[in-house]
C-alpha cells in the first residue's frame, strides 16, 4: 500500500498490532511506521480506534482494567509492552494533549513545571524558570500569560488553557508528542497558533495527530493514516493520501463522500 | 384545570424558603436558649478554676481540657487512618465484589450507635489490654467510632475529584503516588476537611462512649492513663444527678461556643490552603 520506509528512521514502529478491551477488539492487526521529527495524522471517523491507537503508544489504556495487547508497538526499536518496559518511564518520554483541554487545577507556572518536577531529580529554580518561558513561547502563550503566571490555569480561555497543555507537554522535553483532536472546541485563530507551533515542534519532536478535522490533517501532517473500524485503511504521504488515494474508502472519507 | 406557572413557582419559592427558614429558627433558637442560660454563669473563674463540691461550685477547667484532648487523640488516630484507607480504597483497588463489602461494612459501622463503640471499649482497651477508665482508652474507642465517617466521606471527596486530572498526571509521567500526593489529595481536601470536622463533632459531642471509656474524673489529667471528663460529660451528669442547673448550662454554653470556634477555625485554615494554592 505505502512505499516501506527504511527501518532506521522510524521513531514508532507498528507491527500487526492488536488492542483489546476485555473481548472486544479495538484495534486490528495494525502495521505502520513514524518517521522521526515528522507529523503523522491520523483521520477516520468516531469509533475507528484513533484515540485507542494514540493511547496504546503511551500506554494509558493500562488505566483501562480489561486491557491487553498483541503484536509489537515499538519506540526506539524497544517493544513499549515488553514485561520490562517501565510505563513510567515511557511516559515521561511521551507528552500528551488530549481533546479537553484539562489544565491541573494549580497556576500556570505549576501547570508548565509539573513534568519536569516528577521523580527524584527536580531542576533548580532558575533553571524551571527558563523551561516555563521556553515552554510557553513555542506553545504561543508566553505574551498572553507572562504577567500572571501565578493564576491559576483554569482561569484561562478554552484556547490558551489548551496551548497550556501544550507548553506542559514541552517543558517534559519528551521526544515524542501525542496528540488528541486538540483543536476540537477551539476557535480558528487559537487553531491557526496550535498548528504553527506543531510545524516548528517538529524539528524536535515526533508528532503524532489525531483529528476529526481531515482540513487540519492536509495542513500540517506529513504523513497521514486513515482508521476504520479498527483496522488501518490506509498510510501514506499526506499529498497522495488526499489527492489519489489507493483504497476507495479512504477516497469517500477525505471527499466527505461518508463518516 | 392547570395551575398557571407564576404560581407553582410562588408555591415553590415559598414552600423550600418556608422550610429552610423553619431549620434556621429552630437552631437559632436553641442555640439562643441555652446561651441566654448559661452564658450569665460563665465567667474567668468558671473558666479557669477546678470544679468544687462534685461541680456544684468552682469551674470547669480540668474538662475544658479534657474536651480538648480526647477528640484531639481520636483525631491524631483516626485521621492517618481513615484518609489511608480511603485512598487505598479509592486509588489503589479496582472497583471488585472486595471493595463493595468493605464499602458496605464502613456504612454500617457508621450507623452502629455510639454505646456499642463504648461497650466494645470498655471490654477491650479498659479490661482486655488493661488501659483503664483512661484519656487513651477514651481516644482509641473514639477513633475506631469515627474512623468509618472519615473513610467514607473522605473516599467521595476522593472520588468527586475529576478523573481526567488522574489521566493527564499518569499520562506525564506521574507514579500514583505522585498523583494522589500532588494533585488528587490537595482537590479533596475541603470534603476531607467536612468529614473530619462530623468526625470531630461526634466526639466533642459523645457521652455514652467517653463514660463507659474514659471514666469521669474531673480532675486534671497528668498522663494518657489518668481518666478525663469532657464537657458533654459533665454537662450529662450535673443535669441528670440534679447537682446544678446552673453550672449545667454554663458547660453547655462553653460547649457550643467551642465547636462553633473550631469550625470556624478549620474552615479558615482550608480557605487560607485553597486560595493559596489557586489564585
């Protein structure tokens, strides 16, 4: 279907992925690859298993009681479900924005601190104090909030609470960042800053989108893979996918055609 | 035929303000009663002199302090506890046919009433463990009395905490420790803080526990084996021996004005914690 890419320059490696809530199946027989410092959207209409998938590479489906996996998921090479694989650990290397956006009820310094505050080593002040600009420039927030830092998060708009959780993520310095339809219940203009500073991240990060908005998957994703039902329809250059895709489906979908 | 809605909406506005109204004047005016009685009686001396001639003269002291320490030691127990347990419960357990048993055993013994607790006491920690009519028996029975309130209430506080902020800590990184420490416990602190301070008034409050538990005399304790006397306990026994009237409802003032002293001050120190943390 898609033109295999060399195995070295995949930051997320599927291969014949399954996700099982207790017996029903969320996810089947996934196989695809990330490209380091790319941005993989990924479309398909509700149900399709694009959250379950996002979730699976943090593993924050672990919450769910009746969870387990077959096949391989892999960051690094490394196999993420591997009986030794700590998911602490994977977490921390892995920063998530989910679809509300969930500033925690601290201020905004806290907010942006909150990661790199975990565990037994804990940054001097000074050195947090630059994480949190650095943070919330790239996340377009800085000039927005810089004078009141020590607000609470939640007395923020919709669409800075969610560049908030953007600037949070950042400031892990994770290598890779999930993202979950996180422009869903913002305004244009906060939609515009979010995908601007998901363009740049890229240099740094491996972004992988989720969104229900195929426009926004055309606009700033490299890549893109259409879900249906579980199963991945289709994976390729973002370009192709939208304009000649191969599977008939996947051409219904982008041309709004059904979903 | 219909009633218009402007006036079921009277009826409403009437009947649930009536309601609250009737509740208000009812305390009011028992709080008023026995201030209007007791307050002429107490005086500095009443406050700070030992009780004479069985508490016929004299003041009351010895029990001021021994209300102070008896819920005090019941807190310092069952506190640790209960917040302990309610987050086991709450975040460490899956929802399992185990953790609905151990819910339902805690709301019955919430219900059980107070004088089973003191029983319970009296055979256990008075004569089993042989820690007599004591300040520590006393504690101890009005923990274990306690103990399920603040399990309970304390695992809703947990539980109304929003689970999304579980979601985005784990999701960074967090252990759950590092959840609950950071972010679950400080959100459920004013329904813990509620819980504590029922739990709290129980035991300020308690007669039949603390008498089966604790003994009644009224003198100053010297160690956790010397028996206390609280104030509900005085209050009790001057008013059914008949010893004073008097001196009864100047304990019963003394009682009110210090549990509305320390709600005020418990609610204090949570709003000072809350605003501090989110401005």
């Amino acid at each position: 279907m898609h033109a295999p890419l060399p195995t070295t320059d995949a930051k997320i490696t599927a291969h014949e992925f399954c996700l099982f809530f207790g017996k029903i199946q969320a996810l089947r027989n996934i196989t695809l690859d990330v490209r380091r410092n790319s941005i993989l959207g990924i479309i398909g209409p509700s149900g399709s298993g694009k959250t379950s998938f996002l979730r699976a590479i943090n593993r924050l489906n672990d919450l769910h009681p009746a969870c387990h996996t077959e096949g391989l998921l892999q960051l690094d090479q490394t196999d993420i479900y591997h009986p030794q694989c700590d998911p602490v650990a994977l977490r921390k290397r892995i920063g998530m924005v989910f679809a509300l956006p969930i500033p925690l009820p601290l201020n905004i310094y806290e907010n942006v601190v909150y990661g790199p505050r975990l565990g037994h080593h804990c940054p001097p002040r000074a050195e947090l104090d630059m994480l949190v600009e650095r943070s919330l420039r790239a996340a377009f927030l800085w000039d927005e909030v810089k004078d009141r830092l020590h607000t609470s998060g939640l007395r923020l708009s919709g669409g800075q609470q969610q560049r908030l959780c953007l600037a949070r993520v950042l400031a892990m310095q994770a290598e890779v960042i999930l993202l979950d339809e996180p422009c869903s219940g913002l305004d244009p203009i906060s939609t515009a800053k979010i995908e601007e500073a998901l363009t740049t991240l890229k240099a740094q990060h491996t972004i992988v989108l989720v969104t229900n908005n195929t426009k926004q998957a055309a606009r700033v994703a490299d890549e893109t893979a259409f879900f249906l039902m579980g199963e991945l329809v289709e994976h390729g250059p973002t370009q192709k996918l939208f304009t000649v895709p191969d599977d008939p489906r996947t051409n219904d979908y982008v041309t709004g055609r059904f979903g | 035929m219909r009633v218009p809605p402007k006036y079921t909406q009277m009826a409403a506005i009437t009947l649930l303000g009536g309601a609250t109204l009737l509740t208000l004047a009812v305390l009011v005016f028992i709080i008023a009663f026995v201030l209007e009685k007791g307050l002429p009686g107490v005086t500095w001396t009443f406050l700070s002199a030992e009780p004479q001639d069985m508490g016929r003269a004299g003041g009351i002291f010895p029990i001021i302090v021994g209300t102070l320490l008896l819920p005090l030691l019941a807190l310092v127990i069952a506190l640790p506890l209960g917040v302990g347990s309610a987050v086991y419960l709450c975040e460490y357990t899956r929802e399992t046919r185990l953790t609905r048993v151990i819910r339902f055993g805690t709301d019955c013994l919430a219900g059980i009433p107070s004088i089973i607790f003191g029983l319970f006491g009296l055979v256990f920690f008075v004569g089993i463990l042989h820690l007599g009519w004591s300040l520590l028996s006393g504690g101890l029975t009005l923990a274990i009395m306690i103990l399920p309130t603040i399990i309970r209430t304390s695992e809703e506080a947990l539980r109304a905490v929003p689970y999304a902020y579980r979601e985005v800590s784990c999701s960074m990184g967090a252990t759950r420790w590092e959840t609950v420490r950071r972010v679950v416990l400080p959100n459920a602190l004013p329904g813990i803080v509620t819980g504590v301070m029922l739990g709290l008034g129980r035991c300020i409050s308690e007669t039949a526990a603390v008498i089966f538990t604790a003994g009644t005399v009224a003198a100053m304790p010297t160690s956790a084996f010397d028996s206390v006397r609280t104030m509900a306990v005085h209050f009790y026994l001057l008013a059914r021996e008949g010893i004073s009237n008097e001196k009864a409802y100047g304990t019963a003032a003394v009682l009110i004005l210090a549990v509305l002293l320390v709600n005020l001050a418990a609610y204090w120190m949570m709003h000072a914690f809350i605003r501090r943390r989110a401005r």
